[in-house]
C-alpha cells in the first residue's frame, strides 16, 4: 500500500471528525453518561488526536509511544480547540505525503498493554502499519460515537460515521445484488 494511500484514509477519517464537530453544540459536545456511556464525544476526540500527535512526536526519533499523552482538557471540552487540533494533525499528515517517506521506515512502538505499571516493550513496527492502526483506531472510536450520538437524539447522519471502509464495500456490494435479484425487479 503507498503512503498517499494511507495517509488518504486517515485524512477521510479525520475530516468526518470535522464535520461532525461542525454539526454538535458545546454542550453536546461535552455531554457524559449519556445511557450509561461514561465518555463524552469531547473525550473519544481528544483520545483520537492525541494518538495522532504521538505518532508525529514520535516519528522522526523512531519511537512512537501511545502512552505518553498530555490528556489535554481543552481538546475535550471545546469543539473550536478540537477543530483547530484535527485541522493542524490533518495538515502534519499532508506535509508527511510531501516528503515521501519510506512506508517500510521502521519504528518502535510502546502502548501499554497492562495496568500493572510495568514497564512495557518497544514493538517493531512501521510507518505503514502505525498509519492502519491510527486509522482503525479512529475509525473504532467513531463506531463508538456513532451509538452514543443516536442515544443522544441528535439529527446528525452517522451512518458511514465509525463504519470500516470494508463494511461499506460489502454492504455496496449487497445493496446492489438485492436490486439486481429477480424478486427486487419484479417489485420495482
């Protein structure tokens, strides 16, 4: 997979970040406990963000590592501060296409795995492979948001919100043999 790709993905995610921030008041934004769901969509923003930051932190020495993040209140707590964050991690990506780097570049990785304060091992990893996690991260996060928001009641269209890009594929793909099925055209 090129880099343009990857990066590519990422952008389409982070940029439904921003139209869904562009559709939520403050106070929806930092609304908790909605049915027994502990986080608010200010919090699983702020969670995303700043794994994307530690990436870039870390890219240039190598060492990437999740653990290390300043859990910045302001990113969960205002919209305007998390738009402005997700608009400068969306342009650090699109500088990182500029410079055509390595997708194979090797990295080590630190995400604790445990609560036991151990210290943990670096993993071997790679540019690419952090681009797919940070991804599938965001993107299982949205999965995440997407049912709280319809708890909330908000009119905001979730429906490709937290989706893989390989659900919506399969479901083209059913949507368009149901209307090519006797049965669909016969009904039509």
């Amino acid at each position: 997979m090129s880099l343009t790709t990857l990066i590519d993905s990422n952008l389409a995610v982070l940029k439904q970040a921003i139209d869904l921030l562009a559709g939520l008041s403050e106070q929806d934004y930092c609304r908790s406990e909605v049915h027994g769901a502990p986080s608010s969509v200010g919090k699983h923003l702020r969670h995303i963000i700043e794994h994307y930051q530690s990436f870039f932190t870390g890219l240039d020495d190598g060492v990437i590592n999740y653990n290390k993040r300043p859990r910045c209140i302001n990113a969960e707590t205002s919209g305007e501060f998390a738009t402005q964050a997700i608009r400068d991690v969306i342009a650090r990506l699109q500088g990182l296409n500029s410079l055509q780097r390595d997708v194979n570049q090797q990295v080590e990785v630190f995400l604790q795995t445990t609560v036991r304060g151990d210290d943990e091992p670096a993993v071997g990893s790679t540019l690419a492979r952090e681009l797919v996690f940070l991804h599938g991260h965001a993107v299982h996060h949205f999965a995440q948001l997407s049912s709280q928001l319809q708890i909330m009641g908000l009119s905001i269209d979730t429906v490709a919100l937290g989706k893989a890009p390989s659900t919506i594929e399969y479901e083209t793909k059913l949507a368009a043999q149901a209307a090519r099925s006797p049965a669909a055209r016969a009904n039509g």
